[in-house]
C-alpha cells in the first residue's frame, strides 16, 4: 500500500472516531489539548510531531504541483502510518494510552489514606510490539546533526594534518 492509501486508511479510521471529515487533524487537535500528555505517555511528542509531518506531506502531495509520493515520501512513511493505525486499533495509540494512564487505581490492601499519592504511571507502546517496523527510521535532524559532527571531525583532521605538516617544516 502506497503513502495516500495508508493516510486515507488512517484518515477515515479517526474520521469515524470523531465524526468528521478531517480525522487526523481531530486526532492531532485532541493530543494538543490533552494535559500533561508528554508527562503521562511516552513518545508523545514523536507521534504527535509525525502526524503534523505526514498531514502536511499529504496536504503537499494533494494540492501541490510536481509534489507526489516519489519525491515526497520514504518507504518508512508508509509503514509508519500503518503502523499507527494498528496502535489505534488495538489501543495503544497516545491518546489510548493517556486515557488509561489516567484513570484512578483502585487502592489496595497494603496502602493507607497517609501513603503517598499514587503516580501517575508512564505508558509504554510495548503493546504494539507486533506492528513495530524494524529497523526505525532516524528522525531527519539526527541526520543533520550526524552530517555537521562528520564535518567537525574532518576539519579537525585537516588541523591535525596541518599542524603535523608545520611541525615537521622546522
């Protein structure tokens, strides 16, 4: 399945969700208005960041000229989504994730009025290991950051060779 096809699939999942037409953005609106939702789930912002990305590389893709799949889109973009939307299906989405994270615990045997509160407890996405591609795609600054420490490094054995070049000279 090709990038538009897993973005509709994942379009019409949330659309029916939340009774709209634009159901990713009703997702992305829901996570921006959720308290405490990095605090609670882990990789919160990641999901919410890669839905605004591939949100706007399908609003690219559908309203831009010589904007397309090929030259818009990685294989990983595809599986991601898909893969989102089986996190959605079997609950382990962030906002599932939040919603059960928040609920209040029932109080056992060992704990008093005079314990200390309960912590909200951090969610992980160890449920959706199944739907996990492998391996994970980089996020695009780590290959900005990886790029300039290549250049530090080369410029700082172009020093060194120079420095050894005017050492030998005397």
């Amino acid at each position: 399945m090709g990038f538009m096809d897993a973005y509709k699939n994942l379009e019409k999942l949330c659309g029916e969700m939340y009774g709209q037409q634009n159901g990713v953005s009703a997702y992305i609106d829901e996570m921006k208005q959720t308290p405490r939702g990095s605090l609670c789930v882990k990789n919160w912002d990641e999901d919410l960041e890669n839905l605004k990305h591939y949100r706007w590389v399908r609003n690219q893709i559908s309203h831009e000229p010589n904007c397309n799949e090929v030259n818009m889109c990685e294989p990983y973009d595809t599986v991601w989504l898909e893969h989102f939307h089986g996190r959605i299906m079997n609950q382990s989405d962030p906002l599932a994730l939040y919603q059960k994270s928040s609920v209040p615990k029932k109080a056992t045997a060992s704990q008093t009025d005079h314990d200390q509160p309960p912590q909200t407890p951090v969610a992980t996405n160890s449920q959706s290991a199944k739907y996990a591609p492998s391996p994970l795609k980089p996020r695009k600054h780590s290959k900005r950051v990886g790029y300039l420490v290549f250049l530090i490094l080369a410029f700082l054995l172009a020093l060194a060779a120079f420095i050894v070049y005017k050492a030998h000279l005397f």
